[in-house]
C-alpha cells in the first residue's frame, strides 16, 4: 500500500517517493498488463481472459499497468458473491443497519454546493437554499465534478478538466420469455481481433465493429431476479 493515504497524486513525479518507488516495481505498476501476462500465458485465447477484467475500470489491457492483475486474483481466490435478490438488498440492508443506530437519509434532495471557510469544509447548501452544517462531509460523485460544481473554484479542478478519463459503458436490462440454457450466471464473449476491438475503442474512439460484451444472467443463481411472465 501506498504509505500516505492523505497525500494528493496530482502529477507522475507525485508517486516517486523513497517510500513509494519500491512499490511501484513491486506492483508491477509500470508494466502493461498484457506484455505481463505473456510471462505466464503464450495462448492469445488465455492471455485474453486474464486481461479483459481491465474493463471493469473502463481501460484497454494493452495501456492499463499489470497491478490490476489484482482483480482477476481475487475473482480466482475468494470468488464472486451474488447477494439474494439482487445488489439492492445490499444497500437496503445497509440503510436498515444505518437507521438502526440514528442515521437519517434525506432522498430527493440534492446539494448544491459545500460550503468552505479556509481549508475545511462546514456544511452543505441544499438546492433550495437551506445550509445543513457538518463535521465530516464525504462527497461520493465524481471527483471532477465535485471540485467544478460543488466546491469553489481552485487549481485542482481545472487540472482535473485536463486529464485523460476512462470510458464508461453501456448497460441493458432485459427481461425475456425464455430460458437460455447455454448462459452460466456470467458470461464474456471476447472479439475475436482482441486487440484491433481495444484500438478502435481507446485509440480511434469508435465502436468496434466486433465489440466484447458481458451478459449477466442472475436467475441462474437467484431466480426470484427473473422478472414476472
């Protein structure tokens, strides 16, 4: 781990530190996560699977640095968890275990800015002009939109105007009258030019022409997910 989770990474030179530089060739953090799993894989078919995981994060394998090894280690060594009744019992049970212990959620209720005197936040102005003070505010929107509209203008948001930022995707929700039996509860189809679907994507910015796409099939694990009719 990084020694100081309190410190700010605004440029490269920011990671170089006596503490960090290790770590940085520990992690593997400065080699492409292709050109490292071929130490470990010469099959194009293998070295595809344990490398398409870099789009969970929206990144190309072939730029992305080989520390995200990490989340195809812990998809092989500790499995993935599908909680019954879909990722919103999470939450919900979150929200139940939160009002438990005095925690009010206000819905619907968006904030207009954060309030600052000096370097510490005090509250949050709410879109209708009312001011809730706070101790600790946690903003969990995006960071660049958090310093371009909701705190006051400084440096750091127009550097973050100017950087690189990963691609998002494009999710459907179906519900069909069917049952595929040939679908697992996960399931990826990679395109056959691995790398040509890649470069169209984060090089030329275009739709692949063959892309690569997850499908999710949770009534396999949980059939109560399977919409009625």
């Amino acid at each position: 781990m990084f020694v100081d989770l309190h410190r700010n990474f605004y440029h490269a030179l920011d990671y170089f530190s006596l503490q960090n530089l290790p770590l940085l060739f520990k992690l593997k953090a400065l080699v492409k996560h292709y050109d490292n799993i071929g130490h470990y894989f010469q099959d194009p078919h293998l070295k595809a699977a344990f490398t398409f995981q870099n789009m969970y994060l929206g990144l190309s394998p072939f730029d992305a640095p080989a520390t995200y090894s990490l989340l195809l280690y812990t998809e092989l060594a500790d499995g993935v968890w599908f909680p019954l009744g879909g990722m919103y019992r999470v939450i919900a049970s979150l929200v139940s275990i939160a009002e438990a212990h005095g925690v009010h959620f206000m819905y619907n209720t968006p904030v207009k800015r954060i309030e600052v005197d000096g370097n510490h936040a005090t509250g949050v102005v709410l879109q209708d002009g009312s001011f809730l003070s706070a101790d600790v505010i946690v903003a969990n929107a995006d960071l660049p939109y958090v310093y371009s509209h909701l705190l006051p203008a400084k440096a750091e948001a127009n550097h973050l105007e100017g950087l690189k930022y990963t691609c998002s995707s494009i999710m459907f929700y179906w519900g069909v009258d069917q049952v595929y039996p040939q679908l697992g509860t996960h399931n990826v189809f990679l395109a056959g030019d691995y790398r040509a679907s890649f470069d169209r994507i984060f090089r030329d910015h275009l739709l692949p022409d063959e892309p690569s796409f997850y499908v999710h099939a949770p009534a396999r694990t949980d059939p109560s997910a399977a919409p009625l009719g």
